[in-house]
C-alpha cells in the first residue's frame, strides 16, 4: 500500500456513508429508471415540458443538419460523413432554432432569441449533432444544484427520492444521464460540469482555458468560463476533442480567450496526441513505404485521426493495448490537502481504494501537497461574483428583458429606495435571489475601499494557486514560466525523490465533490449559501489556473449493507495536455467498472 492511500485508509475509522449530513443510503437505479423530477414555479406551459430538466424542446423531431460556413471562424478539417448523435445544450449558450430561446434560466431572458448561434453548437452540428432542447440550469450559471432556476428546480429521482442533480449544468447531466441525449453542452466556471456530473454518474469534462470556443456563451465569470461536454463514457468526449475533426485545433477569432492557431500549435509540439504538434486543418502528407514496419500507436496516437478521414486508432488502440498497460508506470499524485474533515467517509474509502487498485496495475501513487488551494475557494468566491457584477450590468430592462408598464406610467409603483432609476425596479423584479447576491458581494469587492484587501488578494492566491499545480506537474506550463519554491514549505509527508524535490506526476486523483448526492429537500433546507458554496472545494482550483479536469463515475458502497451509490472521481492534468487526460481517464473509467465495489472498512 502507497503512503498516500494509507493515509486516506488511517481516517476511514467512520464505516457508514453520509449518516451525519442528511444524505441517506439508497440504491443507485440504472440509468434507464432515472428520470427528472422539476417543480416547476413558470406558469408558461410552452416552456415547459413533462420532462424537467428541459426548458425547451424543438417543435420538429431532432435531425443533424450541417450548417453553412460563416467565414469568420476557422474552417474544420473536410470530415467524413457526420456521425449522428443527439446533443442537449445547456440555456445558457445561444442557438438560433426559433422554438428554442435562450433564458439562461432567468426571467429577465424568458423570450430572449439569439441573433446567432454559439460556435461550440455550430461546430456540432457539422459534425452530425440533432440538437434535442435547451436545458435548465441554476440562473446565469450560479448555483451548486441547479435549483436557483426561474423555470424551477432541477433533480434526478434515485429509489423513488428526489435527490440533487448538481449544479450549474445540471439539466445537461440529467439529460445525459437519462439518455435523452448522447452529449450535451456544459459551461463549467468553478465545477459546473464536473459536479452535475459525479452526482448522476456520468462524464464530466472540463477542457484547458482557451481550448474550446466561448463564443455565444452568456457570460458569469470571463476569466474562468470554459464550455465543457457531459457524456456517457470518456470515449464519445475523446472522440470529439482529439478524434477526427478535432475541436482542440480550431480557433474562433471572435473569443477574446480562444488560443490562436500559432499557440495551439507550440502548445500541442509539446504534448502527445495532437498529431505531433500540427493543427488538423493542416496535415502533413504521409509517405507510405512498402519497406516501414508497423508500429505501435504512441498514447497521443491513440485518440487521433487518420488522415484519410476513413477511422481513429481509438477503437485500434483498446485491441493492441489494454487499460492496464497502458496505465503502467503513469504516476498519480494524491493532494494531502484534499483529504479535508468535510469529505464523506464512503467516498474517501472510494478514493483510497480506487488508489489502490491503479497502483496494483503498475501505476506509481504519490502524495503531493499543493498548499495554497486551500484558499482557493475563498478566492473563487471573489473574483467570480466581481466579474459577474461586471458581466450583468447590461440587464436592465432597455437592453435585455422588459419594463412592466405601470413602472413607467406609475411613479407610486416605484419603491422611493430606487431613487427613480427606471432599472433598478426591474432589476429587482428580473433577478433571483443568489444572482442578487452575487451582484451585491462582486460589487463590494471591486468597490474603492475593498478591493485591495479583497479581489487583489484573491488575485494573488490565485497565482499562488497555479504554481503550485506546475511545481508537482512533471510537464510545464507552456504558457508560464516555472518559478521556484523553497523545500521548507512542503510537509513533512511529502517525500523527497531527491536532493531537488519531490518526485513530479503525470495527473492529480482526487474526488469530485466531497458528498454524495444530496436530498433535494436537504438543498432547499440549506441553512446558508456557504452550504452550497463548499460543494465546489474540489473543481474550483483546476478552474482557477485553468487546467484540464474530468470527472469520472466511481462505484461507493454505504456500509455494510454495501448499497451501491454513485460519486465522482477527478482527473486534473497540466495545462493542454488534454489528450493524454482522456486516454488515461478512459483507461482509468474502464479499472473501474471492472473493480468490486469498495466497501466501508
């Protein structure tokens, strides 16, 4: 047993899941008996649909059709004929279809239509998505379970009770979880994808900052925003970011944050599996002898496209190299500082276990510290409201939403408080309760007297928070160069591999959330917002210095009565190695479907 898993193994002294924080120990349906509960408070049946994790549904049955080029952004490479799949997007990322306006589950977007549609929605549907409805979300993206919706609260229902889908993204998760689609679109800003996707079992994957386009995406944070995909299995995620046509190596001039063509390239030289380091719209011509032998594909060749468009050497790669050789001597480092008081027992044991198991098959666990993101949900909870404030300052009823008439022509029906200002009523009326909140506190900290002490600071953990995810990274940050650090600030639990430091990993293994999924009338009974808040201590830090991240189904147990339950295992990769994180996660997805159930010891 590594040092790392015999830590998490000393604190598991507590054999039952969730007893002491409301969440009760029920069996996990199949996917086919899941289905959405959604309480809904709109009164517009068109809205709505009998399924809740919908907001809205196209009149027509779902068909792929491949849209024009637009001529702005940079053209995809020729694809074979389009694989049909079904896609679910997530409101609050814009489409065009006139049955399906974009809300952002908000009423002061209600009827709001996109003049244009998303790039990322766009780029999936000319490779052969049928787009099947919008769905719900906690409004603007500011939520941990999707129940701060104008349209309603989202959940899944597990054993006849209703329990949290996750939040923001939590209508995508559903939908996927149910298969009422076969992807779906995300945005995940501080875990909004990955923790949807632990709570109802399926896939959750957060690309590298700049990777895919953001463009038509309602804004909350700018700085943290990224689209994420939710599927099913790692391999429908692999197979659109790095397989044929890859999303990873088209840029969108109109993103601000989109990395440029000349980057995606010096970043993808350095990494394997982006076709040696050259965009796919550019391949270089192969030369064919009858004299070359062949060889085995490299792990990056694994998830990329022939260049005769004809198949991936995904499905060849799982015939010449199973899961467990290919996770041989892969090193995993396990964060000392998220083995917190607040993780649940059961999902600990998960965590050591599932540990445990990869090192059996060759692969090298390590504890690693990364001191500062202790911090780093505090910091969160600054930058992302500041930015937000910034962000949603253009709603005020002129621009976006509507003003109630008897606001104009009425001066008693505006409060005295507003001091006349025509959208501060509407505001108040078009805005939710954790939306105002986040305003007030985003707008706090950027205020004068508060922003030295607080969105400089968080600012500067932030920082902090990224060095010390490339000081325990073997690869570098192509974007940053590294900085030291002194020894003296490790614990004493970290060993040393030699004179010049720790031993350096491949990927972090950590949970996702620290809970299991909880009771819906549990998140409604929230004492405070902090709550919720805390559900995010694990995603957020990824989010923050902008790596990639995935979350993958982890089978737990919930004492001895071994009652299955699900939760989510992350994957955290250095910056742009994307392609190897979806190979090892796939690998790592496939261990754990083949393992027992770990049980609480």
């Amino acid at each position: 047993m590594s040092a790392s898993a015999g830590l998490l193994r000393a604190q598991c002294s507590v054999r039952r899941c969730g007893s002491g924080n409301g969440i009760g120990r029920v069996a996990v349906s199949s996917s086919q008996q899941r289905r959405l509960l959604n309480h809904f408070i709109s009164r517009d049946s068109d809205l709505l649909t009998n399924f809740g994790f919908f907001v809205n549904q196209p009149t027509a049955p779902p068909t792929p059709e491949i849209p024009p080029h637009d001529g702005v952004s940079e053209p995809s490479p020729a694809p074979a004929p389009p694989k049909r799949f079904t896609l679910a997007v997530k409101d609050n990322i814009a489409t065009t279809t006139a049955s399906l306006p974009t809300t952002c589950g908000s009423a002061f977007l209600a009827a709001h239509r996109s003049p244009f549609e998303a790039t990322i929605v766009t780029q999936l549907r000319r490779r052969g998505a049928a787009l099947v409805g919008k769905m719900n979300l906690d409004e603007f993206g500011m939520g941990s379970h999707s129940v701060n919706s104008a349209f309603g609260a989202v959940a899944q229902e597990i054993s006849q009770q209703k329990r949290s889908a996750g939040g923001s993204s939590g209508g995508s998760a559903v939908a996927v979880a149910t298969g009422e689609a076969d992807v779906a679109l995300g945005t995940d800003t501080g875990g909004s994808v990955r923790l949807p996707a632990a709570y109802t079992g399926t896939v959750g994957y957060k690309p590298s900052y700049g990777m895919l386009s953001r463009h038509g995406v309602v804004p909350y944070a700018n700085s943290l925003d990224t689209v994420g995909l939710l599927a099913r299995s790692v391999r429908a995620v692999a197979e659109l970011v790095v397989g044929p046509g890859a999303l990873w190596a088209e840029h969108d001039p109109r993103d601000p944050t989109s990395l440029s063509v000349a980057a995606r390239a010096r970043c993808a030289s350095l990494r394997e599996g982006y076709q040696d380091g050259l965009p796919l719209s550019a391949p270089p011509a192969r030369e064919e002898s009858s004299q070359s032998q062949p060889q085995s594909p490299s792990l990056g060749e694994r998830y990329t496209q022939r260049h005769d468009g004809s198949s991936t050497l995904l499905a060849q790669s799982h015939e010449r190299k199973s899961p467990e050789a290919m996770l041989k001597g892969v090193r995993f480092g396990i964060p000392l500082e998220y083995n917190i008081e607040e993780l649940d027992p059961c999902i600990r044991v998960a965590w050591a276990a599932a540990a445990e198991r990869l090192q059996a098959l060759g692969a090298r666990i390590v504890p690693v510290s990364l001191p500062s993101t202790r911090h780093a949900l505090s910091a969160y909870y600054v930058i992302a409201p500041a930015e937000a404030s910034s962000n949603l300052a253009k709603y005020d009823g002129v621009r976006y939403g509507s003003v109630r008439e008897d606001t104009d022509q009425d001066s008693k029906t505006t409060d005295a408080a507003d001091g006349g200002v025509l959208y501060a009523a509407t505001r108040g009326r078009g805005f939710g309760d954790e939306v105002k909140r986040r305003i007030l506190l985003g707008s706090y900290t950027l205020s004068s007297e508060a922003m030295d002490n607080y969105f400089l600071q968080a600012q500067k953990v932030r920082r902090l928070v990224r060095r010390d995810f490339d000081r325990v990274f073997a690869l570098e940050n192509p974007l940053h160069e590294r900085e030291a650090f002194s020894l003296s600030d490790l614990p004493d639990t970290v060993a040393m591999e030699n004179k010049f430091g720790p031993t350096e990993v491949d990927f972090l293994l950590c949970p996702t959330a620290p809970t299991l999924a909880p009771l819906l009338e549990d998140v409604l009974a929230e004492r405070t917002p902090v709550d919720a808040y805390m559900n995010d201590v694990f995603t957020v830090p990824a989010s923050l210095a902008g790596l990639p991240a995935i979350s993958i189904p982890m089978t737990v147990a919930a004492g001895e009565e071994a009652v299955a339950e699900v939760a989510g295992l992350q994957l955290i990769g250095q910056f742009w190695d994307d392609a190897r994180l979806l190979a090892v996660a796939d690998a790592v997805s496939e261990i754990l479907k083949a393992a027992p159930t770990a049980e609480g010891r």
